[in-house]
C-alpha cells in the first residue's frame, strides 16, 4: 500500500526478524496448547471428537483467517498496488461481502452438525459421536470470524503491520489453556475418566471459539486506529479494487477449499485406526510450530514483492525472487525435515508424553511425525509458488491443480494406508504436494517466458544431499548418546535431543556454507545483525 511521505520501506530482513520473534511467541503458546490437551486428555474420546469436530470450523480458520491463506494474500496483492485512501472503502465491501456469506455457513453448520460429523467420523463410538456434535455446533461461528480475522490480517500487511499479525493468534491458545485449567482445577485427575469427557470436550470448543473472537477483535481496533475499515456496511461491489479481490479470492479459496476434502478422505481412511485422528493432530502441531514461523518469515515479506512486480517488465527481479523464496524454502525445511526424521521418538516424548498420553501414543505420533518430516520442502515450497500466481491476478491455475489433486490424494490414500497404515495418509499428502509443485513451476515456466530451472536445481539438490548426511549423523549421535545415557527422564532427553540435533544442524549449516548460495549468505547476514542489534 502506497502512501506519501513514508519512512524508507524495512528491508526483507528487517521484516523477517519481527515476523520470526513474533511468530516464534505465538507458535510457542500454540505448542504449550497441544501440550494441555494432550496431558488432559491423551487421545481419548475428548480430543478424538475435538478432531473430528474442528474439521471444518479449523480449516476455515486456517483457509480464510490464517496468514498467507486465499483472503490475507488476495488483500494484499490488491492493497499493495494502491493508495491508502482507496484502503477502508475496499476493505469494508469485502468484509461485507465475505461476512454475509460465512453467515449462511455458520447457520449450515449448527443445522447439519450431525450429518457433518456422521460424514467425516464414521466409525465413532456414539459417546464420542455426541461430543463431536455439540462440540461442532458451538464452534460454527468460527466460519464468520475466520473470514474477518482473513481480511484483517490482509489489511494489516498491506499497512506493513507484522508484530500483530504475527503475535495475534497466540490469543486462541491463551483461551483454550485457560479453560483446561480451570477444568483441571475443579476436578483433578478425574478430568481424565471417561465420564467426564463430555465436560472437556465442551470447554476445548468455548476456548477455541472465544480465541477466534478475541483475535478478531484486537484485529479489529487496529484498523480502525490506522483508518483502514471499519464495521460498515459497504456495497460498492462493481469498484475495481473489490472486482480484483473478487478475481483472485474466488478461485484461490475454492481451490484452498479443496483441503477439506482431503483431510476428509484422510480422516476416512484413519477412521478404523485406534486414536489416529487425535495422533494427527499432536504430530501436525510439531510440524506447524516450526513451519508457521518459518512460512511468516519468508511469505509475509515476499507477498507484496511478488505483487509489485507483477507486470512484464519486473519479470527478470521476479524470478529472482521466487529463486529467493524457494532456495531459502530449502535451506530451512530440509534440514528440518531430516531432523524430524531422525530425532522424532525423543522429540515427541518430550512434548507430550505425561498424564494420559502413554507410551503407545508416542509411537503412533512419532511414525506420523517421520512422514511430515519427508515433505516439508514441497509443503512451503508450493505456498511459495502459488502466492506467485496470486500475486499475478491468476487464481484459475492453482484451483485447476487442486481439483486434480483431490484424485490423485483418493488414490494415494487407498494405496499407502494398506502398505503403511496411519502414517502412509501423511505420505499421500507428500505425493500430492510434490505433484503441485512440480505443475506449478511447468506452468510458471511457461508463463513467465521462461525459468532457469536447472540452475536452481543444483543447490536445491545439493542442500538435500546436505540434510540426508545431518540427519543420519544426528541419528548416529542419538543411539550413540542413548547408550551411555540411558533413555529415562526429561532432562537426559532433553540432554540427547539437544547434542544430536546440534550434531545434525552443525553439520548441515556447514555443507551449506561451503556451496556459498548468495541469496542465503546475504539473508543469514542480515539476519544476524538484525537480532545482534536488538
């Protein structure tokens, strides 16, 4: 968004610090979170049903009111290219538009609870059934929220507000660990009974919900602190600005919209497996925590980038860009990934294995937590692309290939469940994401006359050769320390994990190093005086 008589624009750095400290307190609380329910309520019928239940009103919060979903980026690239005058006008219309749909799906939700779970769980027990019901019906405003906090996120970036949109969503984890506490305190250890499960269930939907209305409302007096929108009704549906977030938010949400689709499937098939929903949930938060901080860090910077250099003649720093975003995708989630792989039983015992989470659950989640690990290039590295296409007003693309994709995740689903059970589902999602990105970078080849794909190949390939070696060194330490250690008690884990992963990460920073990217040289500079000067 421009606007006169600015201070200089921060650097990409700059802006990754903030984003990076920020993100990392949210994402901190979020795991804190994870770790309440867990210790609560283990993967018993509570958390079973919370899993199921959170389906939809999740995947709309994270689809329409997570940052960098279809909303946020769509605002953004339009935002980007005007003046700040045009803002509060575009912003309210949207919101009007947006608001009046996600009502209806609010009201559809609490209407259709019970054939939405009935769907999505067909295998439940009928106590578990019920919990998932009533827990559904009090999450459905979510939908309208999702789609507000969405909005506002976009707006706020376009104003080059990041703390806030970074930090907000620690909000919801505040709620959800207090309610739990307050349950814990007025019934104890008995929380954990079977009788009592109904009782949790409920407090985890109020919590969830009240997150999403406290994140919305902070959001909110933001923005009209900054004259970027207000509650007003607007219909100026036929403005320019609105017709063009209109273009890419369509196309991108339907396309977005595909997720549930797969995560049904996903859940269809988990559904004969004993506490696989729940283990999903408890293995994805390990992988979201670092992911989200490192996603923020790298799209919430290059987003609007990418928007101002959507016309012809900014192609060539274009693609310079997108070699940015994908080689610094790289050098982050490789290596990550690797130490997942290999340190997934510690890391998993660390974090939730107390109360009621035992020693089976552990194992459950560290298999699935194997699986993520192997995709999370191809997990950021297709966000990365397709914010490209949005930032080119083309929403079509990446909704055509998300069609296709519903198929071929049917497919994959039915083949690996049978070889691999739970965590073959998690293995699908890999295939299905490294089968987007390899369409999104033919079809960005074509469209931008052109990209040096093997040039940037090489250093992808050899940053992978360099996360395989770290991670079988920090395995190799890992065993090693196990046997003169032992594998009882927190603080010899905490020992373990942290020689073995320092092992890994040393090993890999310098194979990086010695292959001198420039684009990854110059961002660690950078970043490293950014936190030095803080």
């Amino acid at each position: 968004m421009t606007q006169p008589e600015q201070k200089p624009p921060r650097s990409f750095a700059g802006i990754a610090g903030i984003v990076a400290a920020a993100t990392l307190i949210s994402k901190v609380f979020g795991l804190i979170r994870q770790q309440a329910i867990a210790a609560a309520f283990g993967v018993g019928a509570a958390a079973t049903a919370y899993s199921y239940a959170y389906i939809i009103p999740g995947f709309l919060l994270i689809l329409l009111g997570g940052v960098n979903g279809p909303l946020h980026s769509a605002v953004v690239s339009v935002l980007a290219k005007r003046q700040k005058s045009e803002a509060a006008p575009l912003v309210e219309t949207v919101t009007t538009i947006v608001g009046s749909l996600l009502l209806l799906v609010t009201v559809a939700q609490v209407f259709l609870a019970e054939p939405i779970i009935d769907l999505v769980g067909y295998g439940l027990e009928a106590n578990t059934r019920e919990i998932a019901i009533q827990q559904l019906r009090i999450m459905a405003p979510m939908a309208l929220f999702a789609g507000l906090i969405g909005i506002g996120f976009g707006t706020l970036n376009a104003a080059n507000q990041y703390w806030l949109l970074s930090i907000s969503p620690l909000l919801s984890s505040i709620t959800v660990i207090g309610g739990i506490a307050i349950l814990t305190v007025q019934y104890g250890k008995d929380i954990i009974k079977p009788e009592y499960a109904l009782i949790g269930g409920i407090v985890l939907a109020w919590g969830t919900l009240a997150g999403a209305v406290l994140q919305w409302a902070v959001q909110l007096i933001v923005q009209w602190k900054l004259g970027l929108g207000t509650l007003r009704l607007r219909f100026d549906f036929k403005s320019p600005g609105v017709q063009e977030v209109i273009k890419i938010m369509t196309p991108a949400t339907i396309s977005s919209g595909m997720m549930p689709i797969n995560v049904a499937t996903d859940l269809y098939f988990a559904s004969p497996i004993p506490g696989a929903a729940a283990g999903f949930n408890y293995a994805n938060l390990l992988v979201q925590t670092p992911l989200g901080i490192i996603s923020n860090i790298i799209l919430l910077p290059l987003l609007p980038i990418f928007a101002k250099l959507a016309e012809p003649q900014n192609w060539p720093e274009l693609k310079s860009r997108i070699r940015q975003g994908l080689l610094l995708t790289a050098v982050t989630m490789l290596p990550l990934g690797a130490m997942m792989v290999a340190l997934s039983v510690p890391i998993v015992q660390i974090v939730y294995q107390r109360g009621a989470f035992k020693q089976e659950a552990t194992e459950l989640v560290s298999s699935l937590l194997i699986a993520y690990g192997i995709g999370m290039f191809v997990y950021l590295g297709r966000d990365v692309l397709v914010r490209v296409f949005y930032a080119l007003g083309d929403g079509q693309t990446p909704f055509k290939i998300s069609t296709f994709n519903i198929f071929l995740n049917i497919f994959l689903d039915w083949i690996l469940v049978k070889q691999f059970g739970a965590p073959g589902l998690v293995l699908a999602t890999v295939g299905v994401n490294c089968s987007s990105i390899l369409m999104l970078l033919w079809l960005l080849n074509r469209k931008l006359n052109g990209l040096p794909l093997r040039e940037w190949s090489v250093p992808i390939f050899g940053l992978t050769v360099g996360s395989i070696v770290a991670g079988v060194a920090s395995y190799g330490t890992l065993v090693g320390c196990q046997q003169v250690l032992g594998t009882q008690g927190l603080g010899i884990l905490l020992v373990e994990l942290g020689i073995s992963g320092l092992v890994g990460m040393g090993i890999f920073t310098a194979i990086a190093h010695s292959m001198k990217i420039p684009e990854v040289d110059s961002f660690v500079v950078k970043m490293r005086q950014k936190f030095f000067r803080i």
